[in-house]
C-alpha cells in the first residue's frame, strides 16, 4: 500500500480561504433576512421566561459504553440517566474523540482535532499550549444570542495563560479545575511525583478550603445553585463537564467515592468496579439533581439537556480505572469501537419527537452547530463552511434524514494511525492501538482485577476459569436487577410518575413502549443463596423505563485478534453487522478500502500541525505556592 502523506496547507492556501471566508460571511450577513423564520428561536411552550431554549450540556468523563443501564448494563443502575435517554433521543451511532482533550475542542468548537491542532493526546501539566485564540467557543456564539453562560467542572483546553481559561473564553463564572485529573478530596493533581499541586478554583481564585468536599457533588451544588438564581427571563447556558468517573492522580487512591456508595454494591465483589459503580451513581444523581431543580423552577419545558461521554472509558485497569466498553473492542485511547464510540442523548420537550433510538451518524462535533440551530441562531454561525459539525437539530427533532455519511474519528501524524467510518464501512490504518485491541468484560469478582486485566487478559474467560466460576458470573448478570438498592426502584417510579402527570413529554417511552408498566423487585427473602446482601428490599413495584439498546456480536471468530494488523495493511470493518470489530474484510473489498483510503487523504490535506509542546519547568507548582496556575 502507498504510504499516507499527511499534508499541511501552505500559508497561501490559508490567506486564500480567509479571503473567501470573509466575503462568504459578508454575503451570508446580507441575506441573513431571507431565512429569519428559519433561525427563529423555539417556540417556549410555557408562553413565559426565556425566548430560547436553556442548554444544560453534561459531559460524563470516561464513561463506558458498557456503563449505563439504557445500553443493558444491569450490573450499575443509571436510573437519572436512562430516564434522559428513554423519553429523549437515544443516541446509537454517535462517535466522538477516543481522548479527552480532542473531543472537548470539537465539542466547544464544531471543528474537527485536525483542524485545531489538537488530535495528538491530551495537555498535561506544564505544557505551553491549549485550544487557539482564534477559536470561536460555544459560549462566545450563544452570548451573542443573549444567553448567560457558565461553566462547572473539567476545563483540560489549556491554561498557561490567562486568556486561554473558561472564563475568558466566553463563560461568565466556572467552579472547577485547569487539568485532566485529579484527587476527588484534596483536589490536587499530580503530573508526576516533581510536579504537584492544587486545581480547584472559582473563576480565577484559588479555593483551599475545600479537602474532604467530593468533587461530584461540589459540581452538583453549583450547578443547581446557578439554575437556582436564575434568571429565566434569560437563556441559560450551563456546560457541565464532571471529573466523574476519570480516576485520580496516579499516587493516590485510583477510584474515589463516599463510603454511602460505595455500600450500594456490595453484590460487586471487586473492589474496584464496586467503587466504579459508585462513582457512576453518585453522577447519576448529580443528573437527577439537576434535573429536578429545572423541573421545580419551571424551566424543564424550555430546556434541551444534552448527555455526552468524552471518550470511550478506560477498561480493566488501563489508566488505574474499572470502566467497560464490553462487548466493543479497546477503549480509551484507541480507535476501536470501544474507544471511540460514545455514550450519547439528547432530552427535550422541545423535541417533535421523543422516545425513540436514532441509528443516525452523529460526531461530537456536531453539537456546536445543532444547539445554536436549536437556539434559533444560525446567523450567528456566519460561514457554517468553516465548521466540520453539521446542523442535526431538525434530524434529531423529527428523526429525519441523516445529515451526514462519514465520519474521520481521527489522524495523528505523530503516532501515524488514522480511522475513518464511511457508510457502513470503518478503515484503521498505521500504528493503531494494539495493545489495548480486546475485549475486556467487566469486573465482578475478587481478583478479577488481576485474571482480566487488560494487559493480561487473555481474550476469553471460559479458557482461564472453573465452571463453578463461569457458572457464578452467569448467575450474578441474571440477578443484578434484583440486587438493585430500593432507592433506585424508587426514584424511576418518581420519574415515570412525573412524566406521565405532567404531560410534558408528548411520548411516553416507558410507559407505552417498555415491555410492561412494571415489575416486582425480589424481596430479600427470595435471594439465590451465595448471593452477598446490600440493602434489604421490601416488596417494591419497578417501573420499566424503555427497553435497553444493546449490542449484539454473536460468537468471536478464533482469528479475531490476529487478522487485523492495521501497521501492514489497512484493516476494513462492516459496523452495522460486526459491531465488535472482529471480522477484517479488507481483502474481499479491495475498490472499498481504495476509495475510503481516498476520503482519508483529502482530510489529511486540510490538517494542520500538531500543538504539543514540551513541559516547561516554569509551570511546576513548587514555583507558584503549591498550585498549578497560569505562569506566562
């Protein structure tokens, strides 16, 4: 095969396209009445408040894809979160970068990693660079349209100077912090064991006095204080992008949850995942919290929520994490499925439809220009050629026709991989992640930190175990439902009564499309032997929220980890019928990896040079009282 050049375009090329830029956006400008009906805002149907719609946008940080219980994860309950998705858009062909600072630049800015220059890892500690200045932010285009924006939580764009941190980059307030990580108690962040110090801060000030608070739930409070005092004859623009559940610095404890949690899963016997689960619950309920504290000011109606992963989560192990993509391949920080294919919904009473799955292509990139479409301000977008994100809020509202065919999950020149999904079709080529290609099942039992972690896990658990053990995995999957704290049976009862009494919601998933309007939790008595105890159940009436969507692979072919080697040749993958990646078919589609590989040379013609820079030793917070701060 022809070696792929990734090209960059010359100086010319870009003065030739800002000259064509600006006399687009001049002519779009003047026209900009021709389409006023188009872009106005969404009719508010309490007829009060706020003419546009509040944008609450929350990002869950490594999240898996196996991790939610909408995608049939019975293993952790995410009652708040599958409510979203069941009476929203349930997003299920939704992609977005496979590591942390990618994705939450396509998603502030609707322009693809290889268009900013960050598609090549993360920024961390002291690196000099962040997302560039001239960069138009999410915030920066909706407070043209009169919204108020702030921001709680995970920043991870850059801050070695000021003007590249939130809140000169369109947000009015941000509680939070600057790095990709941290201690969820002392909110500290080690790079590595020289360089270590606070980050945690509201606005530029430096907060000390907060040891021993949970991050989650600092998050949790702000951001119910903010829709608190409100405003609601203004739009709110409240982005959201928690620490859950990334784990911590890597010399302190990994995973980190209030003990109150953490006892909701003793059926989890590992450790790890245990303390996973309660981390993911306690997020769960920081959604719920906010849910309910729009719904009690009247705002719900008038509202577009918004519920993203950043990248696939980090299995078995890898990055000292519990998260599972299972039954998808990799994870964090690859280009498999597992490591690029996203957690994703949208809730809106707003939406014409709702209640449904949408099998759609949809990139992170795309939620820029959907939410201002959704906001009724396109005009504020002049060029939309300049934005690799495309306008979904029609195709999501309605289920209409897809609005896109492709999607380039990334190129790095640095490392030389690159994939890209066309159609049906997904190529890997270069020195994609093979490390980390497998199939990682989720933790359950003592030890299987060590039997299936990812760099030793063999591939298949039935080759490596008892039948007793295998026997005991089954009958764990078969009784998590059961197993599940009263609470959360209680709080899908709450949110299914609401949702039908309100008549908010003008489809009613759970009810009219689940299989059944409830069923009954097992009572304590009736447990399996074996089976360790949590809370103790009562006889409690379980609302059915929807249906899980789930996906389905069949048997792993005996060559599925070894006829891929995407550094030699390019490796070719039907998604729609090989969801889990383990059949390459390149050899049999010839003209169809040519012709993607074609698709891939003409985005590497439009890249742009990587921004990484080395640390610099004048950012280490020995020299700034024990902080990590701006220091040029």
């Amino acid at each position: 095969m022809a070696v792929l050049k990734l090209r960059v375009n010359t100086i010319e090329s870009f003065v030739f396209l800002h000259i064509l830029c600006m006399t687009v956006l001049f002519i779009e400008l003047s026209l900009s009445q021709a389409y006023k009906d188009e872009d106005a805002p969404l009719r508010n149907p309490s007829g009060s408040g706020s003419p546009r719609p509040h944008i609450i946008l929350i990002v869950a940080d490594d999240l898996g894809y196996n991790d939610v219980s909408f995608h049939g994860s019975d293993q952790i309950p995410t009652p708040n979160i599958d409510f979203l998705a069941y009476q929203g858009v349930i997003l299920n062909n939704y992609y977005v970068s496979p590591i942390c600072t990618p994705t939450r630049s396509a998603l502030l800015t609707g322009r693809h990693p290889i268009h900013t220059g960050l598609q090549h890892g993360v920024i961390s500690g002291s690196e000099p660079y962040g997302l560039p200045l001239n960069e138009t932010l999410l915030p920066q285009y909706l407070n043209q349209l009169g919204y108020r924006s702030h921001m709680v939580g995970k920043w991870h764009l850059g801050f070695f100077k000021w003007p590249y941190t939130p809140t000169n980059r369109g947000f009015e307030t941000h509680l939070g912090f600057y790095q990709g990580c941290g201690d969820y108690y002392t909110h500290t962040y080690e790079k590595d064991l020289d360089q270590w110090g606070l980050d945690y801060r509201s606005d530029k000030t430096l907060l000390r006095n907060c040891t021993g608070l949970y991050s989650t739930a600092m998050f949790r409070d702000e951001a119910v204080r903010i829709i608190e005092r409100h405003d609601k004859s203004e739009p709110l623009f409240l982005y959201l992008p928690f620490q859950a559940v990334h784990s911590g610095n890597d010399d302190g404890p990994h995973l980190q949850a209030p003990e109150s949690y953490i006892r909701k899963f003793t059926y989890i016997h590992n450790k790890q995942r245990r303390t996973y689960a309660a981390m993911l619950s306690a997020l769960d309920d920081a959604v719920g919290d906010i849910y309910d504290s729009l719904r009690k000011r009247h705002m719900l109606e008038n509202s577009i929520i918004v519920f993203t992963t950043d990248n696939g989560g980090p299995p078995n192990g890898f990055n000292n994490n519990a998260a599972n993509n299972f039954p998808l391949r990799g994870g964090k920080n690859t280009l498999w499925e597992g490591g690029v294919r996203g957690v994703g919904l949208i809730h809106s009473s707003l939406l014409q439809h709702q209640g449904y799955v949408s099998n759609k292509m949809l990139h992170v990139c795309d939620w820029l220009p959907t939410i201002i479409s959704a906001a009724g301000g396109r005009q504020v977008l002049g060029n939309l050629t300049a934005l690799d994100g495309v306008d979904a809020w029609e195709m999501l509202s309605t289920g209409g026709a897809s609005v896109r065919t492709e999607i380039l999950h990334n190129i790095d020149p640095a490392i030389g991989e690159a994939a890209i999904r066309v159609g049906d079709y997904k190529l890997l080529v270069g020195h994609v992640n093979m490390q980390w290609s497998g199939w990682y099942p989720p933790y359950q039992l003592t030890g299987d930190d060590v039997d299936l972690n990812y760099f030793t896990f063999s591939g298949s658990i039935n080759e490596t175990e008892s039948l007793e053990k295998i026997l005991y995995r089954t009958h764990l999957e078969k009784e998590y439902r059961s197993l599940w704290p009263t609470s959360v049976a209680e709080r899908m009862l709450q949110l299914n009564t609401f949702a039908e009494e309100s008549k908010l919601y003008t489809s009613q998933y759970s009810i009219l499309k689940g299989d059944g309007v409830s069923k009954v939790i097992n009572s304590s008595s009736s447990r399996k032997p074996g089976i360790p105890g949590g809370e103790k159940f009562s006889m409690v009436r379980f609302p059915v929220l929807g249906k899980p969507v789930q996906v389905y692979c069949g048997p792993k072919p005996s060559n599925a980890s070894s006829n891929c080697r995407p550094s030699e040749s390019p490796c070719l993958y039907h998604i729609p019928s090989d969801p889990c990646e383990y059949n390459n078919i390149a050899h049999l589609h010839n003209g169809t990896v040519f012709k993607i590989l074609s698709h891939l040379e003409k985005y590497a013609s439009t890249m742009v040079p990587i921004l990484n820079k080395p640390f610099d030793p004048k950012g280490n917070p020995r020299l700034h009282d024990g902080a990590w701060v701006p220091w040029r």
